[in-house]
C-alpha cells in the first residue's frame, strides 16, 4: 500500500508534459477489437486503468505488446471467437462494458459481467442497451452478465439517446461501423474522446460522419482493417494541472494539450482572473496576481466537465465569497467533501449543489481518496494547506494520473510517495 505525503507548495514554476487521455485509449484499445491486422496506437499512458484494458484485450483473444517506454501499443486479434468478458477483469474497471460493441459487431454475441468502477453513482448502462436493441440485438441480463446476441446482421437504425452518456454514444458508435446499412445517433455526447474514436474508426475504413456533434450518422462496412494512431492529450490530466498553478497563485507551462478540449475550464479561470495563454503545443497558466470565486455547473461537453468538478471546488474553498458548485452529470460525486471539511474547507451540501464559503487556508491532515478526480483534487488541497497532508488509497489516482507526484514535484511542488 502506498500514500502521498504533501507539504505546503506556494510557488509552482517550470513545465510540465500532459499524458495521452485515459478516456480516449481504453475505448481506442476496446475498438481494436473490430480489426482484421494490427492496431499501433501511441501515446498510451502507463495507467492502471490501461494495464486493465489489455489483460482485458488478451482474456478476449487478442495478442498485445506494451512498451512502457515508448508509450506504444500494438494490438492484433488473434482468436475472434471469444464473446465472454469475465466478471473478474469487467469488475476491475467500468469502462470494460465498450467491449460490448466492438464483439457485437465482430464476433455477433457478446456476454459482459457487469462493471465496478469509480464509485460515484449508479452509472446504469440502459442507454448502451437501449442502443444495441435499435440495432436488432437480443439483450438479456441475468446471473451479473448482459448478454446480447443477433441472427445474420445488425440493421442500421435511428437511435436517440436520452442523455448524451458518452460510454452509450461510442459502444453504440463501435457497433454499427459493422452494421447493415446506416445508424444515426441523436443526442449523442460531443466529448473530445467521441471524436478521437470516430478519427481511429474511419482510418480503419468505418463511415461516420458528425463525430462532435450532437448527431453522428455511421454507414455499416463489411470490414475494418488495423491501423496507427495517436491519441489525443488528456484533458482533465491537464485542467488538474492547471488548477494546481491557480490554487498556487503560480505561473507554469503545460505542454501537450489541445486548448480547445478545455474551453469550459479556461472559461471559468478567466473569469476568476487567471491568464491562460495558448502557445504552440500547450497553453501558459498565470495566477501570479491571485484570483476570485465564480459558480460552476458540470454539464456534457462543451460545458464544465465533471472530472474536473472536484478539483475546481478546492479553487473556491480559498477564495473570499460564497460560491455553488452543481454537479449535473452524476448523482453521488461530492463524497470527497467530508475529506476536505477535515481539513478545514467550509461546504454545504444540498442535493446536487455544494455551497462553498472561502476560507484563510486548509490545515493538512490525513484523507483519503474516494475516486479518482476526488484523490487528485485532495492533493491540489495539500499543496495550499498548512502543515502535511496525507493522502491514502492512492490507487484510485494511479488509475487516471501518470506520475502525477513526479510532475508536480517537477515544477517544484513538495509531493512524496511513501510505502504503508
Ligand atoms: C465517461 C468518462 C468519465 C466521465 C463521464 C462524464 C470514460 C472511461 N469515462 O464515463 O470519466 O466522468 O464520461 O463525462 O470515458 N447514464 C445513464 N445510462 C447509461 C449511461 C449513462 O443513465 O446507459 C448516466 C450515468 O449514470 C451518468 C451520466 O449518464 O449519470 C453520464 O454517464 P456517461 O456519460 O455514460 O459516462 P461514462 O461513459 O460512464
């Protein structure tokens, strides 16, 4: 077991480098599954999260090779005739049901234990199954699985989606690239990732038009072949880092982010008076002279995204004001709060907003992380609070986060890593 020790860090300066998205690979990875030849993807990062996605990969008959290093993942379907995706592997990671489409598709049965995951909500998958029924698929669910098989062929079909669930929007997405005829997804999420997939998608020869919009339309093609790709820089990897420079009141580079994946976030540093400047590869984050309080509603993209809804918050426990935080997107995702009430932060909680009411400072002491976004923005508390802080159950953050202690230490925060 580990934790991360974090002392009192007033002054960030230097650069730091964002990872490839988390959010972006596994569901490139999970689409590999519908190649005939091998997939080279790049930029991979050294997740937990990933490491899950490829023993997944290989339970499912696929050969993959890793290297750490390079960042680089090459990926080839060896067996195609494996349809069960085990309780023990799905469990690991929710993200594992977007296997779904893809052995849909390929292999025409799929048979999904059910998924763990982040624990901040019930994260129900109807709208992936409301999805694959438009499409002709048998779906069961029974003894912890859904099952969904089909005779023949997937028929293309409109689908509108209820809520634009950006898991439903990319499983249904991966399905009909193999369906008979054309699929129109309305209301679909517009994240950055949907985008990245259908770029990865129509290298491999899939026809899709309107990824990033709110209506994308897939013609049915009767193979898809392996191809390289890069997948895009981690957007929430880079707005954690670029609320640590606020939180500091410091000035820092960030390399490798696409400024526009983070429009919602510069919005909102704006506003409180931070200076984003966007440069070749990366943006310039300057909170030298301080900043204010402003309200935030995480919304589907392009609104405020809710991986970041946490990190934000410790922005406002600081700040002089009373400030509202709603969360919009999941009904369970301010459990972190009382960890950061122990150290200080005044927050109340009503339904789905959070009332902050700034505060001098945060005094460190012993937290715990309860999901990812959560352990991440508990460190962003260290950095400012008095004292020490310590932070346990740290493989939530090692989930989402490469090194996240060596590039903050990087740019001269005082983060340790410490064996329990
Ligand atoms: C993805 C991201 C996650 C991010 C979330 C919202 C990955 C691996 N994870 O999760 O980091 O926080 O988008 O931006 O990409 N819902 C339903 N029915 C469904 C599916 C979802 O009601 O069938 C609800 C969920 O309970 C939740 C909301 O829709 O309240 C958003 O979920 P969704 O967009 O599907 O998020 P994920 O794809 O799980």
């Amino acid at each position: 077991m580990e934790k991360f020790v974090v002392e009192t860090s007033p002054n960030l300066e230097g650069s730091l480098r964002v990872s490839g998205a988390k959010n972006s690979v596994l569901i490139i990875m999970a689409a590999s599954l519908l190649a005939e030849g091998e997939c080279v993807i790049e930029d991979v990062p050294d997740l937990l999260d990933v490491h899950v996605m490829i023993d997944l990969l290989r339970s499912l008959g696929s050969e993959v090779n890793y290297d750490a290093q390079k960042e680089q993942l090459r990926t080839r379907v060896m067996d195609a005739t494996i349809t069960d995706a085990s309780y023990e592997l799905t469990n690991r990671m929710r993200a594992s049901i977007v296997v779904m489409g893809p052995l849909l598709a390929r292999r025409k049965r799929a048979n999904v234990a059910l998924p763990g995951g982040c624990p901040i909500g019930a994260r129900p998958i109807d709208l992936h199954l409301k999805g694959f029924r438009r499409l002709g698929v048998n779906v069961e669910i029974g003894h912890g699985s859904v099952e969904g098989v089909f005779e023949d062929h997937m028929i293309g079909n409109n689908i509108y989606l209820d809520f634009p669930s950006v898991g439903a929007t990319e499983n249904i997405l991966m399905a009909a690239t193999l369906a008979k005829g054309t699929t129109t997804i309305e209301n679909a999420a517009q994240e950055p990732e949907i985008t990245d997939l259908a770029s990865f998608l129509t290298k491999m020869g899939a026809k899709i038009s309107g990824a990033g919009t709110s209506t994308i339309r897939i013609t049915g093609v009767e193979r898809l072949v392996g191809v390289r790709h890069q997948v895009i820089p981690d957007r929430i990897e880079a707005g954690t880092y670029m609320i640590a420079a606020a939180i500091t009141k410091s000035k820092i580079f960030i390399d490798n982010v696409v400024p526009t994946h983070l429009r919602p976030l510069i919005s909102k540093l704006e506003e409180a008076g931070v200076i984003v400047t966007p440069q070749a590869n990366g943006l310039v984050v300057d909170a030298l002279e301080g900043y204010t309080g402003v309200d935030i509603t995480t919304l589907p993209y392009p609104g405020f995204p809710t991986d970041l809804q946490a990190q934000f918050m410790v922005m406002l426990t600081v700040c002089e004001g009373l400030h509202t935080v709603r969360e919009t997107i999941f009904e369970n995702r301010f459990m972190y709060v009382n960890e950061l009430m122990r150290m200080g932060a005044k927050i109340r909680i009503d339904g789905s907003s959070a009332m902050v009411k700034g505060v001098s400072h945060l005094e460190g002491a012993q937290v715990r992380s309860t999901d990812l976004r959560a352990g991440s923005a508990l460190i962003l508390a260290g950095l400012v609070a008095t004292g020490t802080t310590e932070i346990s159950e740290i493989y939530h953050i090692d989930r989402g986060f490469v090194s996240i202690e060596k590039k903050l230490q990087g740019i001269g925060a005082n983060i340790r890593r410490v064996s329990i």
